[in-house]
C-alpha cells in the first residue's frame, strides 16, 4: 500500500488524525494552458525572470517527489512518461496521478485565447489503456509503469445543455474506467463564467450538483475523494458532514499570498476536508519544496497560518532568496472567504 492508500483507509474507517490529511502537488497546468503554465524561474534577488522550460519543470517534480512530504504528485500523461523514465516514483511513497481529462474550462490559460470567457465543454486527450499500462522505456531497474489513479474534471454551468454534456461525458468516462480497472478522484470547479448566484448559493448549488452526479453511479465506481472550490465554511461542513464515504478535498485556486495558502489549508482541514490539492500556490512560490514543509506543519497543527507565513520568510533568508511580497504584506489574508471566517475565528 502506498502512503495514499493508508491514509484513505485510515479516513474512511473514521480513525482521521492531522498527520492523515493528503497533500497533493498538482503539476499538471500543461493540461490547461502553455508555456508560461510551467511557472518561473527567478534569480535570487528577484530582478529576473524567465518562463520555466519543459526539463526544468520536470526537475523541479522530481525534487518534490524526492522531499517525500507530498502524498499525490498529479501530473499529464506526456510527462508521467518523462518521470517514469527517470525512474522518479521508484521506490517512492509519493502516488503518481494523471489528469485524465483536459481542464474543462476550454484551454483557459492559452496566451491570447478567449475560451475562458465560454462555458466549459467537455474534452479529453489522455487515453486511458496507455495510462495504466505506461509508455516510458525505463532507466536502468526501473519498471515501464504508468499508474492506475487519474483525476477527472467537471465545471457545472446551472444551464441544461452544457451540464447534460459533462454529465454524458463523465458517464462514458467511468465506463472506460471501469474497463481499464483504474481509479480516480472527481474535481469540481465553480461555474467559470457569470452565473448570477452569490458566494453562499454556489457552494449550495455545487454540493448538490456533486451529490446528484454521484447518486447513480454504484459504490464500485465512484471516486476516490473529491477536489473542489472552497466556498466557506458552511458550503465545506455541510458537504463533509453529509456522506462519511466521500473524501472531501480542497483545490488552491489563485496562488494569493503565503498566508492565503497556509490559511486555506487550516481552514479546509479544520471544516472537514481531508485532501488539499495546490497547484499555483505552489507552483508560484519563491521556494516550493520551503512552502510544502510549511504546509504540512501547518495541517498537523504544528504551526499557525501566521507563524508558517514568517518561519517561511525565514527560510527565505537563509537560502538567500528575495520574497516577492515583505512579510507584513504576505501575512494578509487577500482572498474575501478565508478573510471572513478569519476574522470570526478571531472574534
């Protein structure tokens, strides 16, 4: 069993503790947009900057893997192969996991583009079969592997016609799921164009979207856990609360600030999500792999939001790395549904 699937049995027998929660890094963002999707590449003082290539986003994956904090590395099916070659997952406790289908929000961070101003439509590149089984010609002792855990994305749009799409589209997924004997967790963003709902109908309207997708489909082939937007405490409690089966899980969304990223994980944890999955809170970061500690400190309750924010900073300092934000700016909370129940946690 990998550390995965040891935690998720360990959740779902009702034995949860802190140092069960699940981090995924979520390297998949060639699945949604270009080049500059890979991140940056700072010089220590922060004067320059220069998109990521390829090779060094793959390298930066293998460092992390390597750390051994992460529970997940989810990435594409292109380069599952590239870290499969150099025998990356070899002896790992790290799960490799594949975005089986494209970000449904129509290719979102092309340069230039206009998708993102559409509702989302269904779309999937990856083949399943060459997933499970792996393409890499492997390094020496290394296995030729794919893997057998895969995400799959759906945006409700609360309009009939594009939400029937997805809905067809999954069910036609989790029949070739089954037929390839894989697993996946289920991500479900927030409507990605103006839907009209306030903050609080949108984590009702997702909830139940989320439990009227999953009503049908049999014990066998329902996902892993789930990845979704956190919108507030409320929409998460009652959502967790609801069906002790299904693992709740948060996405990262925007990357915000440092305290942002420690604040949504605190928060998450603290109203029943079991998974974070963070992909441009840690991508951007001055330091990932620096971030990733802080993060896991933070969830087992270690440190405070607060104090991850300047013991990060601190880290910083060491390795002689100029923060993109002074520490007093990057202690604020920005984004307005962490801000809130911030305040009332305070109050």
């Amino acid at each position: 069993m990998t550390r995965l699937d040891t935690k998720l049995e360990a959740i779902r027998a009702g034995r949860y503790r802190k140092s069960d929660f699940i981090i995924a890094d979520a390297k998949d963002p060639d699945m949604g947009s270009g080049i500059l999707g890979h991140g940056v590449v700072r010089s220590p003082d922060g004067t320059s900057v220069r998109g990521r290539t390829r090779a060094e986003f793959i390298d930066e994956i293998v460092r992390i893997i390597d750390q051994d904090i992460v529970d997940i590395m989810l990435v594409s099916a292109s380069n599952l192969d590239l870290l499969h070659r150099r025998g990356a997952f070899q002896g790992s406790a790290v799960k490799p996991a594949v975005r089986l289908n494209d970000t449904p929000d129509g290719w979102g961070g092309i340069r230039h583009a206009r998708y993102h101003q559409e509702p989302s439509t269904p779309f999937r590149t990856a083949s399943l079969a060459r997933t499970m089984s792996g393409t890499a010609t492997p390094s020496v002792g290394a296995p030729v592997a794919g893997t057998d855990l895969g995400l799959y994305s759906v945006t409700f749009m609360n309009e009939r016609k594009a939400d029937l799409a997805s809905l067809e589209a999954f069910s036609a997924f989790r029949a070739e799921v089954a037929a390839n004997n894989m697993k996946y967790f289920f991500e479900i963003f927030n409507p990605n164009v103006e839907s009209g709902m306030s903050q609080e109908e949108i984590g009702e309207y997702i909830n139940d979207c989320i439990v009227r997708a999953l009503a049908g489909v049999a014990q066998a082939d329902r996902p892993q856990f789930l990845k979704l937007v956190y919108n507030g405490p409320k929409a998460l409690e009652e959502l967790a609360s609801f069906d002790p089966s299904l693992v709740v899980g948060v996405l990262g969304g925007g990357a915000g600030t440092t305290r942002d990223t420690f604040e949504l994980l605190s928060q998450a944890e603290r109203f029943g999500a079991r998974v974070a999955l963070f992909g441009r809170k840690i991508k951007l970061a001055e330091d990932s792999l620096a971030l990733i500690a802080m993060m896991r400190q933070v969830v087992d309750g270690a440190l405070t939001p607060e104090e991850a924010v300047k013991a990060y900073h601190g880290e910083l300092q060491k390795a002689g790395i100029t923060p993109l934000r002074s520490l007093a700016d990057d202690r604020e909370i920005t984004e307005p549904v962490l801000g809130a129940a911030a305040r009332k946690k305070a109050a």
